[in-house]
C-alpha cells in the first residue's frame, strides 16, 4: 500500500496582484493505514490542501507523491485517472444530486467509469450495506438526515475503492451521535489499509486520529504555552459548568474532582495525586466541564492543550487516553526539568 509524502509544498491563489499564500512550505509524510486528522481554523488552508491532494488544484511550488506516483506532475489523462481510480473525496456539503435516490448517488462515479449498470447496481448495494443505509437506498437526499446523507457520500466516495480517502469536513452540522458513527466508519477504512485524511475545525474528531497535524491560521500564532499552577489547599482550577480546553497533569499535591449534587451537597468523583492527569472529556468533546477541580493540599499542575497533551504522554491514541484515565504520564515527562523546577 502506498504512503503519501508532501514536500514543500505552498499554494497561492492569486487575484490580480493580491496573492493569498493557503498553504505555506508543508512537509508531511503519512503512511498507508494512517488516519491523519488535520485540524485547523477556518481559513488555514484545509480545503486548499485536500483539492491539490485530490489533483484537483495545482501548486506552486513542492511535491505531493502517493506511492510512485508523482501527483503534482501528472498531465491530463494520468491526472483524471488518479482522480478517479485512486482518490475518494467526501465533501464538506455532501454534494449529494437531490433528485436522485441513495443508491443512484453512489452509482454514480461508477456509471461515469463506464462500469456497467448492472455490476454498478451491485456495488452500490454493497457499499451503502457496508455504511449501514440497506433500508434508506430508495430514499432522496432530503429524506434523510445528515449523518445519514453523510454516509451516502461515503459510500459515493468509495465507489472505485480508493486507497487514498480525503474528507472535508465530514462532521459539520452533525449531533454528537451521527458524528460516532461517521467516526467508526472512517475508522475502519484506515484499519484496512487506506490512507484517510480528515480536514476539520471539529474537535470531537480528535479521538479518532492516529495522528493530529495542526494547521496554523495564516499569519497567526497558533502555540498556546503550558500553563504552570501552583495552588494552595481549596485553591479551584475549574468549575463544573465552565468551558474548558486545557487537560490537566498534577505533578506533586492532590487534585479532588467534585461534583456539586444540585441540593448544594458534594460528591468526590476521584483524587488526582501526582503522575495523574484529569480535565481530558471537556477540551476533547467540546463539552462544559463535569465536576469542580480543587487543590487540597499545596498541588503543582500544568495544563496542556490537547495536541501538547498528547506529546507530553508520549503520543498515546486519544482513544487511549480516554480509556485509561489514570495511565501514568511518561517517565519522561516526570522527570523533567519542569517538574524538578517547579516543585523546587
Ligand atoms: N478560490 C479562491 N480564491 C482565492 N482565495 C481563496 C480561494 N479559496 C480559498 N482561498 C483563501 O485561501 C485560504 C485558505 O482557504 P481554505 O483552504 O478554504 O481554508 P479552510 O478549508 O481551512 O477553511 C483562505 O484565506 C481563503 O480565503
Ligand atoms: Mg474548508
């Protein structure tokens, strides 16, 4: 199974003499069963990334490779056949046809390939069997919900069996519980071999990711420090209730993770002492913050965006992460100078 390297790679647009600068000298090699989540604000250039990926928009300068194919030097025919044979792309709006059922949706990209109408038919059964829509097949675009319509371009885009995935945005304007499902989906695709790259501002994808490339905003800094803390007894990090986006490691002291009952009582849901981390659900999910985390003794902790998280441990899969929540951070991270000079 081929790997995808890209090399230096910048793509402008360019305007009269405006020039917009949407990717700026990106190196980054994945290889073949990876899912990469690239994660990013609107505006970093995700969808100009995924189109020169796609062979879809040509670059200025720098090299994309999938495998012994060079794509950003391919001419017409080799470029329309990578397009089709290689490439499956899911679009941020679906781009489902509306007057046309599930099932002839994704027979469409067959058809185009001149496969024909009755093996196209059998494909497109499978394939929307496989994303779990066998009694949605006769239904119209806007019969279906979006997690649903989600799965028919899915299914669409992997009409040819692509061994490269792109999905733009594949979560947008989903609940919490179709974004599983597409989550599982996408899983299972790298799981067999292909190359899957997700493009997204959404979070809640992060779980899923064999690796996070964050894209930084053009002309701005993305880095967000650790934050050190150093907190007395009944000293509170967080608030049930708050928003929060940093994950949490307690380096010495004690962490009690409260829940407020409503009746104005308390229940102690954990003790984080040294070596542990907490707060991970929250800047993960996108969800408010569970319990009230407060120091009971003189407590050092630092709190890491998800991604300096991640490194912090040593890379583990956040899905990992969110199993074993009293896994201990690594020895390195223990020991390092951090830690030796903040509890000094
Ligand atoms: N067709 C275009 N012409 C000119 N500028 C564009 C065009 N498409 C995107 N851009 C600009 O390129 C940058 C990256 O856009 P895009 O790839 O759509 O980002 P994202 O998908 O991360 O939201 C933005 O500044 C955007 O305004
Ligand atoms: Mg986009």
């Amino acid at each position: 199974m081929p790997d995808l390297d890209i090399r230096d790679l910048t793509i402008e647009y360019k305007s009269g003499d405006y020039v917009v600068r949407a990717i700026d000298r990106l190196d980054l090699f994945v290889s073949s069963g990876e899912l990469v989540v690239m994660l990013g604000p609107s505006g970093c250039g995700k969808t100009t990334l995924l189109s020169v990926l796609a062979g879809i928009l040509k670059p200025q300068s720098g090299s994309v490779r999938f495998g012994d194919t060079d794509v950003s030097a391919l001419k017409e025919r080799a470029l329309t056949e990578y397009r089709r044979a290689t490439v499956g792309v899911v679009f941020q709006a679906f781009n489902l046809i509306p007057s046309l059922t599930a099932l002839e949706n994704v027979q469409v990209p067959l058809l185009a390939a001149k496969t024909r109408p009755k093996e196209a038919r059998a494909r497109a059964v499978s394939l929307l069997h496989r994303v779990e829509l066998s009694d949605r097949m006769a239904h119209k675009p806007g019969k279906l919900s979006g997690g649903q319509q989600q799965r028919v371009a899915i299914a669409r885009a992997l009409a040819h069996d692509p061994t490269l995935v792109l999905a733009d945005e594949p979560t947008a304007h989903l609940d919490y519980i179709q974004v599983e499902g597409i989550l599982r989906l996408l899983r299972e695709l790298a799981n067999s071999g292909r190359t899957i790259i997700v493009a997204t501002h959404d979070e809640r994808l992060l779980p899923l990711a064999d690796r996070i490339v964050e894209l930084a905003p053009r002309g701005a800094v993305t880095a967000r420090p650790p934050e050190h803390q150093v907190l007395g007894a009944g000293n509170v990090i967080f608030r049930q209730g708050d928003a929060g986006d940093l994950i949490y490691i307690v380096w010495r002291g004690e962490i009690e993770l409260v829940r407020n009952l409503g009746d104005g009582s308390e229940q102690v849901i954990d003790r984080v002492t040294g070596g542990r981390y907490f707060g991970e659900l929250a800047p993960i999910f996108g969800l408010p913050r569970s319990v009230t985390a407060r120091a009971t003794m003189d407590t050092v902790v630092t709190g890491y965006t998800p991604t300096d998280f991640r490194k912090q441990m040593g890379s583990p899969s956040m899905a990992d992460m969110i199993v074993g929540a009293d896994m201990q951070p690594s020895g390195e991270a223990l020991h390092s100078s951090t830690l030796t000079s903040q509890a000094d």
